[in-house]
C-alpha cells in the first residue's frame, strides 16, 4: 500500500479507489485489509507525506515549494500546516533545528 501511495504522491492526492486499482482490488476489500491492520488510507498517506517531508527538508537544495509538489500537495500552504501539525514548527524552523 505504502508504495503505491507514494507512487501517485506527485499526481494528487492518492485516493482509495486508485491505490486499489494499483493493487488489482476492489476498494472494499482495500478497505478491509487497512481496518484489519489497524489504520486507513489517510492514515497511511499523512505517515507517508510526515516522513518524506521530514527528510527532504534536511537537505537544503530541496525548496518547500518542490517538496509541497513532489509530496502531492496542491499548494506550498498546505503542506506548511500539515507540517507544523506534525511537528510543531515550520519547515523553515525545522531545517534550522535540523542544520
């Protein structure tokens, strides 16, 4: 599941009945399968975004504006909140922390 979410980050975000198509089943047994692991697609997508966001960010030849885009983000804004809710800091404050 993981690796195709990550591999429909950059086109949008990863909806259940793409990542399921990807997996040849139907959404429902997608759905089933997440339940019984104890987590959900948004759940899986959010760790995804949280740790790549994360690493690419160490690196400062990577702009917050090419990683909103590369993580499926449709605005650089949105990837600021998302952020700063996982972390609690900005992605600037977050590669000072991390320098």
């Amino acid at each position: 599941v993981r690796s195709a979410i990550w591999n429909t980050l950059a086109d949008g975000k990863p909806t259940l009945s793409r990542i399921a198509s990807e997996m040849n089943m139907t959404t429902r047994t997608l759905q089933r399968r997440l339940a019984d692991e104890g987590t959900s697609l948004q759940h899986e997508v959010e760790e995804i975004r949280r740790a790549m966001a994360t690493a690419m960010l160490r690196n400062p030849a990577n702009s917050t504006d090419e990683v909103a885009y590369l993580l499926g983000y449709a605005e650089p804004s949105t990837l600021f909140r998302s952020f700063r809710r996982w972390t609690g800091m900005t992605p600037q404050e977050y590669r000072k922390t991390a320098a």
